[in-house]
C-alpha cells in the first residue's frame, strides 16, 4: 500500500503522517530531524531510481489553487510507493539502530 507523507519545506511546520510517527517512535528522534531525514533519503532514493517513486502530490489546502489572494505556501501531500517507504525504513535502519 503506497505511503503519504507531508512535502519538505524547510523552516516551515508540517503535518503528522504514519512513517513520521513510526520513526520517530522507533528511533527516538524528534519530529523535525525524522521529517527532514525522510526527505533526504527520499531525495537519494529518487536520484538513484527516477522521479516515479513519487506516485501522486496533492494539495493539502486545493482551494489555494484557485483562490490564494494572500499568496499563501501551497503544502503538498505526497504519496511515494511501496519500495520507496521500505527503502526509507531499511535507510533509519542503517543510520539510527545500534546493536
């Protein structure tokens, strides 16, 4: 079952999501530093594997897309496949577990 997982926008508050909170869980590290750590292994996982492991970005707010007279940011909801969360997971792993 594809993942969603809130767009990187660095700075800037983000939504909670599943992979967010089982991370941060799991490892023990705060929100902002698994937040940011998914998108850069994302990041790493699109540059080795093309731009088709993000398989659908929808707006968190649409009607900004036809009425933003405040020029407000446009967040994103991102759904990434499969492979790419376990390949995410399998990246926290290599990186945060100690034996």
């Amino acid at each position: 079952m594809p993942t969603e997982i809130y767009d990187d926008f660095p700075g800037r508050s983000f939504g909670t999501y599943d992979l967010l909170d089982e991370v941060t869980e799991k490892y023990g590290i705060d929100r902002r530093e698994a937040h940011e750590s998914i998108h850069a292994f994302l990041a790493q996982i699109v540059d080795i594997d093309g731009d088709g492991v993000i398989l659908k970005r929808e707006p968190v707010n649409p009607q900004l897309l036809q009425d933003n007279w405040q020029d407000l940011d446009i967040r994103y909801w991102l759904t990434i496949s499969d492979s790419a969360a376990n390949d995410i997971r399998a990246a926290f792993a290599a990186s945060y577990e100690t034996d």
